[in-house]
C-alpha cells in the first residue's frame, strides 16, 4: 500500500465507510450474531435491529418500513424491479428503459430482450435530457414496466421521475426508478416521485458495499427475484445480512442529518472546480446541461486528449477520478452515456468525471487545480489528435503518435 495521501474524486464509485456505520456494524460481529429468524430470544433480538435499520432507511426516502425489501446491492434492486414486474404481469413483455441507464439496468434488459421479450431504449438529446413525449409515446397495452434512473452516475444530470411517473399512472404502467446516485445527495421521497420501485446501494453512501434495497410501494404485485426462505417477508430469500443492514441504517440517518449542509458544501467546490478548468483549459466542455443535476458531480471533455492517460498521470499523483462508470473501466469503448448525449467517440474518449464527497477538501481541489491544466497541455502537445486542431495544422502525426507511444511505455513503466 502506498503512503501517499489519496485525492479521492470518485464518489460516484464508491465511497468510504463512515466510521459511525463501522461502529454500529460492529456488535453483530461479535455479541449479536445469533440469526434472525430463530424462535428463540436471542434471534428475535437481532431481528429487532433489523426493524430498526429498516425504520432508517425507509425514513431516507420517505417510505413505511414495511415498503423496503433488503438487497444484496443496488444491481440486485434494479434486476428485481424489472424481473418483479414482468412476472407478476405476466401478460406484458414490454419494458421502457433509456440509453443512459447504469447497467445493472441495461444489461439485464438486455438479457429479457435476447429472450423475446421486447425492451425501448429512450435516447436524451445533447444535455442528456429526457423527451416526456417520446417516453409517452412509448408506452403500450403490453408495458409491464418503465424504468428510469433519478441521477446519472456518469454526468449527475437528473431526470424528471415525477413526470415519468405520473405519465406512467396515468397509463397503468409500473414506474421504477434507479435512485443509487441520488441518495444522501439529493432529497429522495418515494411519495413526491410516485414511483412503485425504487432502487438504492449503501456503498454510494458510506455504507458498506454488498448491500442496497427495493422500496416497493404497497399493494404493488411483486414477485421475488431470490427465492427460499421467507425472509423480508417472502420478497428476499437469503439469511439477512444483519452487521450491513444494521450499517446501511446508520448511514442513512447519517445521510439524512446532513444533507442540506453536505450538498451545499460540495456543490460549491464542485463548482469551484469545474469554473475554474473551463476557464484554464481551452478546448473543454462540461457533458450535460448544468441544471438540474447533482451537486457533486462534474463531467468535462477536453479534446485532443485520452482521458485513460490523463488518469494514469493523476494516478501519479495520488489523485482518483474516472473516465466513467467504474462497471465499464477496463473496456475502451466509450462511455454509452456520453455517446448517447450526442458526444463524438473523440470526445467521449477525452471525457472525466470528477464527484466530489464529503471527504472532499478545499485543499483536494487546489491540488488538483495545480496540476491537471498542466496535465491536459503535456498531454497536447504529444497527441496525434491535436493534428486536426486548426492551431496545431503544422503537427506531424507520425511522429506524435511514436512520440506517445513512448510516453505511454514509459508512464507505465514508471
Ligand atoms: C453504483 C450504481 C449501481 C450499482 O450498485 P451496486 O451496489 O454497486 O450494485 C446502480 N445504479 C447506479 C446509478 C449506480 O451508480
């Protein structure tokens, strides 16, 4: 492990335990680890804190504590919601989704779909918007389900899910929302969304990884995605995972308490950051409209460069950001998100994201301010790219990219 200090700009991937959700996990570690579900005092002891955790997290998004199912994560919610949905109507095979979904949304989507049941993909147009008439237009006798995230992961650009979903009862149709992002950020009431699903991950908010929910409306048909025992109310067979649950609880108290002075906080050195790279480096853009989206996120393209070599020089550093979603790092295809919105691949390939968390300092911005318009000029003036750049007309490209790849060798090695 290094001892460098850690610029962490990448809340949108995970973010650090709490220490109070440490401390609350840690008795069902040692004294309280009988299981839930046992007839005898001690079980019902544990399943108490169960309830209690439950109470927490409902309270976070404004739901009934019955109205929450405990998941594994928030891929676990998403892939439960449009399997719910599906088989409890088992009449309708058709599901509205967008092309800008996380894809613990699109890829099973994407399996239902290569098994003859029919999927729409819903574009955005360059601010990463949604077209209400379009999502309107969409919806059919057989749409067992419409699915639409609340925050993007990728550029925070929010989508108007009580629209959506006052289109979708209107319509009888099943509205679920992917609210991972959202929570601890934004405020996040199920009964102002009106949605009947929702989905959220503890670890987007300093919780553990390896646990999220399902809030399901009552009265909402439902058909369990894990089956056996009768756990969660026969919603979610597995034996609880009682220490995380118990953490994602005290997380969303947290969370709650602390909103409207963490958002504030980080919105204005999000803010803070992102005017300040768009005046310092020329050729950048910000992907999505500016409102309404999250507060701590910044999604910038800066042309000419590939963001994978910016990272490995902020990695240097000890600075972490992405170029993403972390589920696609490793792939080189750009992001579908910002492809989505209309961006060239180019662009898309020279796109980073910046989230910012309530780890993030003053300082961290400064020192990211210090070197990344340094950064992204080194990193010009070596691209190939920059051939096609009206200032740069006199660039010769073979040499460049032989120069670049040297580079890259090196930075690797090095
Ligand atoms: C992180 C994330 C997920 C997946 O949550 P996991 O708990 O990591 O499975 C789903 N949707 C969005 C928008 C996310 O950001």
């Amino acid at each position: 492990m290094s001892e460098r200090k850690i610029r962490y700009f990448d809340n949108n991937a995970t973010t650090p335990v709490a220490p109070e959700v440490v401390e609350a996990m840690l008795p069902f570690y040692t004294e309280l680890w009988g299981n839930p579900s046992s007839a005898y005092g001690f079980g019902h002891q544990v399943a108490g804190h169960i309830e209690a955790a439950r109470a927490k997290v409902a309270a976070l998004i404004g739901a009934e504590p019955r109205e929450v199912v405990f998941t594994s994560c928030g891929t676990e919610s998403n892939n439960t919601a449009i399997h719910s949905a599906l088989m409890a109507q088992p009449d309708k095979r058709h599901v509205v989704s967008t092309m800008v979904e996380h894809s613990a949304n699109l890829k099973y989507c994407e399996f239902l779909r290569q098994r003859g049941f029919e999927v729409t993909y819903l574009p955005v147009d360059g601010g990463g918007a949604l077209d209400l008439g379009r999502l309107e237009a969409a919806l059919r006798p057989d749409t067992a389900l419409v699915s639409v995230m609340l925050a993007n992961n990728e550029t925070g650009v929010l989508f108007p899910v009580a629209e959506v979903a006052a289109i979708c009862r209107r319509k009888g149709v099943l509205c679920h929302t992917d609210a991972v992002q959202a929570a601890g950020k934004i405020p996040v009431d199920v009964r102002q969304l009106g949605v009947d699903l929702l989905s959220l991950s503890a670890h987007k908010l300093h919780a553990p990884k390896g646990i999220g929910l399902l809030y399901v409306k009552r009265r909402t048909r439902f058909q369990p995605y894990l089956m056996g025992g009768h756990q969660e109310k026969g919603r979610r067979g597995g034996t609880e995972n009682v220490a995380y649950m118990v953490g994602f609880g005290r997380a969303a108290e947290l969370a709650l308490e602390r909103l409207a002075e963490s958002s504030r906080r980080i919105g204005a050195l999000r803010d803070r950051l992102e005017e300040t790279l768009l005046a310092a480096v020329p050729d950048t853009v910000r992907n999505g409209a500016k409102e309404p989206r999250l507060p701590n996120t910044s999604s910038l393209a800066f042309d000419f460069v590939e963001a994978e070599a910016v990272l490995m020089l902020l990695d240097q550093l000890g600075i972490c950001a992405s170029s993403g979603s972390a589920c696609t790092t490793g792939s080189l295809d750009p992001s579908h998100v910002l492809q989505a919105m209309g961006l060239s691949p180019m662009r898309a390939r020279g796109s980073l994201r910046f989230s910012l968390g309530s780890t993030t300092t003053e300082e961290d911005v400064d020192y990211l301010l210090a070197h990344l318009p340094g950064i992204i000029r080194r990193l010009r003036a070596i691209s190939p790219l920059c051939a096609a750049h009206p200032d740069n007309d006199r660039y010769d490209v073979a040499a460049a990219r032989a120069r670049q790849a040297k580079e890259l060798t090196s930075l690797a090695n090095g």
